[in-house]
C-alpha cells in the first residue's frame, strides 16, 4: 500500500457496512423491533465518525505503529453487528425456524438439536462441546495474527476476509430471521443442556452479555470457521491439520448445545467457499493484494 493511501479496506468494508444497514432500516423501518430507530442510527453514525477520525489523523509514523490494530479493531466489531441484527430483521419474515425443523426432520427423521446431547449426556462430553465451540473465538484472533506474523500483508488480507465473510453472512440474518434451537424450541429444562462444569457456566457467562434470537441460518460458527480453514489450507498447511480436530468438534458442538439446527451447518459449508470466493474478488477489486507499512 502506497504511503498516500490513508483508509484500510477492512475499514471500508465496516463503513460501507454501517451506511448500508443505516439505509436498509430507514428505507424500511417496520423491520424494526425492541429498539429504536436512533439506536440504531447512531452507533453507525459513531462507527463513521471514528474510522473518519482515524482516516483524516493518519500519518506515516501513525501508520507503522497502528497499522494492524486498525486491522483487528474493525473486526472486533463482530461483537456488536452480530446480536443486533436480531432488532432489524423482521422486514419480511418474523421466523424461519419452523422450516429449519422440518428441513431436519426430512434429512434425518428426527430432530439432531434436541436429540444430540439426550444420545450423550454424559458431564465430559458436555464439558467437551462447550469447549469445543468456544475455541472459535480464539481461533478468530488467532488466524489473523499468525498470518500478520509470518507477513504483515498476509495478516491484513486474513483479518480482511473474515471480517467481509461475516457481513455476507450477516446479510442472510437480517433478510431471512430464525432463532435457533436454543431460543425457539428449548422453553423447557426437558431438553435444555444441563450446566454440569466450568465451561457450560462460562458459555452461558458470554451468551447472556451478547446473545440474542438471530442468525441461525447459514450457521457464522461453521461458514467462518471453513473461511479460516480455507485460509491455512491454502497458506499454511500444517497448521490445518493442527486445527482440523477442533474444527471438527466445534461444527458438532454448534448442534450439541442447541445453537443451530443440522440444516444450519450443512448451509453454513455450503456457503463457506462462495463467502471466501466474494471476499477475496473484493479485495483484489480493492488493489490491496500487498500491503506495506
């Protein structure tokens, strides 16, 4: 990247996300539910006004020595754009889940999401599914920053294409609404997970601080989670093969603890190679194959 060059694409990507989904709810503000429309209005109007403030404060000096926080800060932001597409996604369907039920029950003639932790209900397997989900998040921070290591331009490309990977499949959350089993089908201790460890209680610690009734299909853990393992197939890999357990243990851990239905992992595979595809097309349409400080 030229010195001249002020704005990062993952940052562009966040902006033009924020002015997109500030459109969509003011074009259609009945898709609105549990909040307001200012609410919404202005934490994007406060995302512009940061990236804004960075972009026109940027110097060379500036660039070195926080070129790659600007990198994992806008995807950070995960953590927000995530649960409140719950608020805004009522434009054209109040809930697909009934369709993701029958879809389950047509591919497997039974129910995986109520029937998966009743077949193993034993407190190490328990424990070995709430584990096994969470390792998603560090595997977040993890990808990006082993790439950002070996090469700085390989980190940003990687923190790029998770990022714009997660707001394809944000889009599918707000255009097409399903809870999941955790919150549609689980109103009864019957076929809830019991807490049996630490980190049964911890998941449940992070699902009360940030999760909300949405995006269960395509399923992000899954679609995300094969973006990254195309990432390391691809450029790295022995890492791959490290990680393939974890991967394999977090895609059934989504359906152990009632986060997705079957039919939301089988989505989420599907759609991991065409969001990397879309993501990847972007950024070189960007011209930001190399990036330099």
């Amino acid at each position: 990247m030229k010195n001249k060059v002020k704005i990062y694409p993952i940052e562009l990507i966040t902006g033009v996300w924020a002015l997109l989904t500030g459109l969509y709810i003011v074009v259609v503000p009945h898709c609105i539910r549990e909040t307001t429309l200012w609410n919404l209005l202005s934490l994007r109007l406060g995302v512009i006004v940061v990236l804004t403030a960075i972009v026109l404060s940027d110097t060379f000096l500036f660039r070195r020595k926080l070129a790659f926080i600007r990198q994992l800060l806008p995807l950070a932001l995960i953590i927000q754009w995530y649960p409140e597409t719950y608020y805004y996604n009522q434009a054209f369907f109040s809930s697909i889940d009934k369709y993701l039920i029958a879809a389950d029950q047509w591919i497997c003639g039974f129910q995986p999401s109520t029937s998966f932790s009743v077949a193993l209900p034993y407190a190490w397997f328990n424990e070995l599914m709430n584990f096994s989900y969470m390792t998603f998040f560090p595997a977040l921070a993890f990808t990006p920053l082993y790439f950002y290591f070996r090469d700085k331009g390989r980190g940003y490309y990687a923190a790029f294409i998770l990022l714009c990977s997660f707001l394809i499949y944000y889009s599918f959350f707000v255009i097409f609404p399903s809870e999941g089993p955790q919150f549609f089908v689980c109103h009864s201790d019957d076929i809830a997970i019991p807490v049996m460890g630490p980190f049964r209680k911890f998941l449940l610690l992070l699902h009360s601080r940030g999760e909300l009734p949405t995006g269960a299909i395509p399923s992000s853990h899954i679609g995300i989670m094969c973006v990254y393992m195309i990432l390391f197939w691809k450029n790295a890999r022995k890492v791959f093969f490290w990680i393939l357990p974890f991967s394999l243990l977090l895609a059934m851990s989504t359906v152990y603890i009632k986060a997705h239905y079957f039919i939301d992992v089988i989505a989420g595979m599907i759609f991991a190679y065409p969001t990397y595809f879309v993501s990847d097309k972007i950024w070189r349409f960007l011209y930001y194959e190399k990036v330099e400080n």
